[in-house]
C-alpha cells in the first residue's frame, strides 16, 4: 500500500483491528456487534442506493451494473453480500491482515469482489470514482477526518452516492458504546473507541457540505436488548447513526 504524503490513516487503530483480522466472520467473537449491525445496514445500503437510482430493491441482483466501493471493509461483512446482490464491489482497507482475511473468505464463498490493501486518498489519486461510496463505522477510527471526508466526496460519480455510518458524541453513547459494549458485555476489546472522536450528524453534515456533499437523510440505528436486535429508527440518533448524502 502507498500513502500520500498526508495519510487519514491512523497507525494504532490500524494495530489494534490487525490484531483481531481473524476473528471477522466469527459470529459469536469480537466482532459479533457488526454481524447483529449487518442486516439493517445491508438493508438500508440496498434500499438507498436503488432508490437512488431507480431499482427495484427487492429484484434479485438489484446493483447489477453500479460500481461500489466500501472503505475500511475489514473482513468483508458488507462486499461480499452487496457483491451477491450484483454489484462490482471494491474493498479496501489500511491493514493488510483484514484484507487478506477478506479476500480468503471470499475465495471460499466463491464471491467476487476486489480487496485491496490501500486507502481512500490513494484511490483519489489514481483517479478511481464509483456509483456508491460506502464508509461504515470507519470515521471515528481515521487520524484526519477532513481529509478523509475529501477522498470520499472524490470518489463519488456525479450521479451517485454516499453512505456513512458512524457513532454519535452524547452521554448515551458513551455508555452503551463504551462502558456496555466494552466493559460490561464485552462485545468488543477495551480501547476499540475513543469517545472523543464520535462524530455528531450537525457535525460529519458540515464537513460533507464542504466537500460539495449534502445529506439527505439521518437514520438512527436503536438496539434492543430484549430481542437482541438492532433496528432503523428516525427518531433516535443518540448512539448509532447511517447517513446518505450527494450533490
């Protein structure tokens, strides 16, 4: 992977998602909160993005023929199942061990799907664009947001898209993405967060809208300990959020 001279990446995040690359597709280990996150956010992806352009979401490969690419893909948790739905879907990530976690998983699922080993401000510089930019659960883990929020912007076609998802900065964040999720239930390792760096939507919608971006929906995403379910809800963006925005 090659850097620009001003890098979005962060070099302890990146050793501390390395660390625990091969745990991704375990249901049950650390990463179980994006497997329990993954139907919704696949569901809202695919319900966008079709909006967007004028599919019908429910057609069995709704994205055929759009280009996407999911920045900071990790293991793969949402290219390979937007691939399914016909996509041509990049991944790329900055640690090379999620990469290589990706791309095994996909060449046993018979997937197809582009992993690379790279970063967004690359993939501006080698004059990459796509229908839908997508940056799930990354912007909080980046060591220069602008500039990352510039590569994305970059990336998008004129026409097309982008979807973001993130963690809000409000008290309730902070005990349920850091004291729950880290130190009571243990769903992540201690340290995965720092709070400070939550984003709030007024926020990641004013460096969108300096890039020549504008939101165009906010979606809370709510979780229920009683059903042990994640879902959409417009009314509570307090914790997780999902955005889309365009030009």
């Amino acid at each position: 992977m090659s850097q620009t001279a001003t890098t979005t990446v962060d070099p302890g995040e990146i050793q501390r998602f390395s660390a625990i690359a091969a745990e991704w597709w375990d249901e049950t280990g650390k990463f179980r909160p994006l497997h329990k996150l993954n139907p919704v956010r696949l569901e809202y992806i695919r319900d966008r993005i079709c909006a967007h352009f004028g599919r019908d979401p429910l057609a069995p490969r709704p994205l055929t023929g759009l280009r996407l690419v999911d920045i900071g893909c990790g293991g793969g948790l949402l290219s390979e199942p937007l691939a399914r739905m016909g996509a041509d879907v990049v991944g790329i990530d900055a640690a090379e061990r999620n990469v290589k976690t990706a791309a095994t998983h996909a060449a046993e699922t018979g997937t197809p799907v582009d992993y690379r080993h790279t970063t967004a401000e690359d993939l501006v510089a080698a004059g990459e664009t796509f229908d839908a930019v997508l940056s799930l659960e990354v912007v909080e883990h980046v060591a220069d947001v602008p500039l990352f929020l510039g590569s994305l912007a970059a990336l998008v076609k004129p026409d097309g898209l982008l979807v973001m998802a993130t963690l809000n900065r409000t008290p309730k964040s902070y005990l349920m993405a850091i004291v729950g999720a880290e130190y009571v239930l243990r769903w992540l390792p201690r340290g995965t967060h720092d709070w400070r760096k939550f984003l709030k939507p007024s926020e990641l919608a004013a460096g969108l809208r300096g890039t020549g971006l504008a939101v165009r929906e906010v979606m809370g995403l709510t979780y229920s300990p009683f059903s042990d379910r994640f879902r959409l809800d417009a009314r509570d963006l307090d914790v997780n959020y999902l955005l889309w925005a365009s030009r």
